[in-house]
C-alpha cells in the first residue's frame, strides 16, 4: 500500500505539521516510549499520560499510582521512575499509572484529540509497529520527542529505522525531517549501539549510571504490543 | 587549533542555543547566503539585510537597491530578486542593497548583536570559509536558515560538510545536531547534487524553473570571500 511519511524531529517543530488524519508515531527512546511499551508488554492495564508535575501529582492524590521524572531523574515523592525496569515488576499487573516524563509525554499529550490515531513507538516493539502501520493507507508522521524541545539522535535514528522498514511499501518521504532521518539512520544502523553512544541524552543517562537501562532501551523486538491512546489513556 | 562546534538546524530552534562569544556562520544555500556571496565577490559594496518587505522598502524610498524575495519569487516593486546571476551584473560595484529574504536574512538578524561573529557560509565559498574558522578557537555555532522555520536537506548537508572540512582539527561536536549534519553529509557527500534533489526546496525551485541558479549555488568554491556582517551591514 502507498503511504506518505513525515518526520518531526522535535516538539518545537511540531506547529509546522498538520496532524489531522494522521497516524502519529510518537517516540521518546531513552525512555518514555520504551517504558510504556514495557509498562503495557508486561501487564500494565494502561498509562495515563500528563504534561505537568502537578497533574501527575494530583492522580496519585486520587489514588492512582504516579511517575515522574524530570532532568532524567524520578521526581521526589512519586511512586515511580523512568526506568523500563521498573515497568517489569508483576505488583504492577492490571494497575493504571500515571506518568509525566521530560520529553515524551509531552509530545503525546500535543498529538492527543488532534491526530487520527496515536502509536507509541521504541526498539522494544519496532516489529509489531511496522507490521500494523504496513497495513495502512493513512498518511503517518513519526514525531520525535527529542530534548527539551531539541531534536536528538536517538529518536531520529529511530525514525529513520522505521522509514527503512516501511521501504518495501511504496512510502514516499514528505519533508526534509523524513530525508535527514533516514540519512541519520543508514549511516548508524550497522553499530547503531556504539553509534548513539554520541547522543547527548545517552551521555547524560551515562552519567546517572543508567547503562543497563539505554542498552535495554536499545534493543529491538523484546515485545510484540503495540500500545496507543485510547481517549487519555494508552492501552494496548 | 581545537574549537567546539553546534549546528542549529532551523531559526525556530535558535532560542536553545547561547550565541554569546560565539562565531555564528548563517547558511541558506538555496539562495541568501549564495546571493550575498556573489554579491560581494562581484564588486557590491555591502548589503543590508532586513527581516521585513516593509523595512526593505522603506530602504528603497531612502534611495537604495533593494532586492525582496517571499516564497522563492521576487517581490513586485523591488529592484532585485534572489538569484546569484543578478548580482554578478557589473552596474551594482559599489553599491549598497538592502535585501530581505525568506530565511537567510531572518537568520542573520536573528544573530545580529549576540554573536561575537557573525559569517556568511555558502558551497560558493566555502574553501575560503573554512580556511578561516580553522585559525579560530572560539566556539562555533552553524546556523541553518531552513524554510519557513523547518529544517531543510541542503542547509543540513552544508553544515555537515563545514563539520567535515574542520575534521583536521582538534574539534567536538557540541550537539546532536552537529552529528546529524554529519551524517546527512556523509551519506550524500559522493553524489550530492544528485542527493539534494530531494530537498523540498529544491523542488519548489526547480517548479519555477531554476535550475541554474541551484547548479550555480552548489558548485564549491567560486569566490575567494568571507562576507561577514558589520553592524548592519554585510561586507568583505
């Protein structure tokens, strides 16, 4: 089936796209989306995203289990952190939580009630996700949610990688975002590991001892789920 | 000499970046920073860039050239548009242009009074350019004009092809963006007016029928000048 891609590497840019209609694939590697995705594989009931704190904060005052993190560390007083490990623990099945992370829940909570459709998109389930977007017509944008606003390697390797998946599609590229992804992606993908070891964020959760957390970030194909908004929440 | 080195890779993500102490290098390939280059080689006295039509034509009424260019066409009234070959024209020696641009020029007003340094970068000059900045141990900050606030493919390319020429030197990249230049170079740099044809630009021109002036534009080291800017007014 033809499809038409875009990619948006930051939320800043986000104003210039339409995302009516749309599929939007948001994606936060290191690590919202990579821990939804673990969060949903492994028996979550769903993710209630937010953009703020102080949202997230009254959601654990309603009784709900809370996460944040900020900076790249758990926000103080809340239940959990932003670690796809954390996501594993079976106490955990059948649980709502709700989460607000620097980067990712932002760029969900920007696509929420606009686009057609919402998919949350990481390494851990690439397959799946090309597999389900294989099968449709609709126009899709793969939005990155970078750093704080910046564009970052990770999430556009990521969308490149996925572009490259798609190519037995008869995909045509839409913008430049697309083009620079997928230039991004053919120069990593034969170290991609040992290649993003350049990125700003992997440097930063280097620094906070998270190794084990990006290498597991990092690796493709851990779940077949495909997680996506349902209303305010993300379920599969 | 070692130096540090970032690429912003559209004016909408330039609020991130701290211009201050730094060698800003404005690029808009396609046409402003070509334009301003050949303008400058081809005996212009300087050029005074503006961001607003309303401001350039308030230029004009005060006696000046001025050249205006909305959407890759030349703005009704206006004495010049943004093609190089205009500006090679033997009547403009010693003359001063006031010239608004899409992109280009916003750039350059965008850095205007904050950076240490602000340079003119095209392919028509990059020889000369990077001979310079190899002499430099400020910080230096590549700044993609885009289209319209989005990033573009041969801004992206250009930068990444500075990033490469400086590689002797004993030079980091600063941010994900200077990587990603890097890679968009790498990947098209064998065949790269063959790969640039995908740019959305490149598209929009080639739709007016300019194929000249992008062959003109990415051809490497035409002119043995640095424009840069000097007060309000760019000069060699």
């Amino acid at each position: 089936m033809a499809s038409q891609i875009e990619v948006c590497l930051t939320p800043d840019l986000l104003p210039h796209f339409d995302l009516k209609d749309k599929i939007v694939v948001v994606i936060d590697i290191l690590r919202a989306t990579s821990c939804i995705t673990t969060a949903l594989a492994s028996g979550v009931k769903s993710i209630i995203p937010v953009r703020e704190v102080e949202e997230c904060k009254a959601l654990q005052q309603k009784g709900y289990l809370a996460a944040a993190e900020r900076g790249g560390k758990k926000v103080e007083g809340f239940d959990l952190d932003n670690s796809p490990f954390s996501y594993q623990n079976p106490d955990l099945k059948g649980k709502t939580i709700a989460m607000t992370t620097s980067n990712g829940t932002l760029a969900i909570d920007l696509s929420k009630n606009v686009a057609k459709e919402v998919l949350i998109g990481s390494f851990l389930n690439q397959r799946t996700l090309c597999n389900y977007l294989q099968k449709k017509e609709d126009k899709i944008l793969l939005f990155c949610a970078g750093w704080k606003g910046k564009e970052n390697m990770e999430d556009t390797f990521f969308a490149g990688a996925l572009i490259d998946d798609l190519s037995n599609m008869n995909v045509e590229l839409e913008n430049d975002g697309a083009f620079i992804a997928k230039a991004v992606y053919h120069v990593g993908r034969n170290q991609y590991k040992k290649f993003l070891r350049k990125s700003s964020h992997y440097q930063r959760l280097i620094g906070f001892g998270l190794e084990k957390d990006i290498d597991f970030c990092f690796t493709a194909n851990q779940y077949d789920v495909l997680p996506y908004l349902k209303g305010n929440e993300i379920v599969l």
